[in-house]
C-alpha cells in the first residue's frame, strides 16, 4: 500500500502551528483504494517550523511584487 499527498496546508490555531493533509491510498498496482483521508497534527519540529517560516516569507515577497 502506498500513500500519496494530494494536498496540505498550514494554518496557526490556539494549539499552535498545525498541519493538515489529505491522502489517497494506492495498492500494488496503482489502483486507488481510498481517497480524500485527513489528518492533522500541530508542529513541534524546529526544522519545518523554519520552513514553514521560509514558505510564509517567500509568499510575502510575492505579495509585495504586485
């Protein structure tokens, strides 16, 4: 069985920064056996904190372009 991402998103909650995803479920022969499966958890590492942070100001650059 294989998991693929198919979307994700970060947002700041009261718990902190969180993550959320969805994935699909694939068997050994690509076939989708589960779609649109959802999980959630708060970030505690340092290192995606800090790319969270290099994400969030590389959009405000863009944002700053137009």
């Amino acid at each position: 069985m294989t998991k693929r991402i198919t979307s994700f998103t970060h947002h700041v909650t009261g718990e902190g920064n969180r993550i959320s995803l969805t994935f699909s479920e694939l068997d050994t022969n690509g076939l989708v056996t589960n779609t649109n499966q959802r999980m959630s958890f708060v970030v505690v590492d340092d290192n995606i904190l800090n790319a969270i942070n290099t994400i969030n100001d590389f959009y405000l650059e863009k944002l700053e372009e137009q």
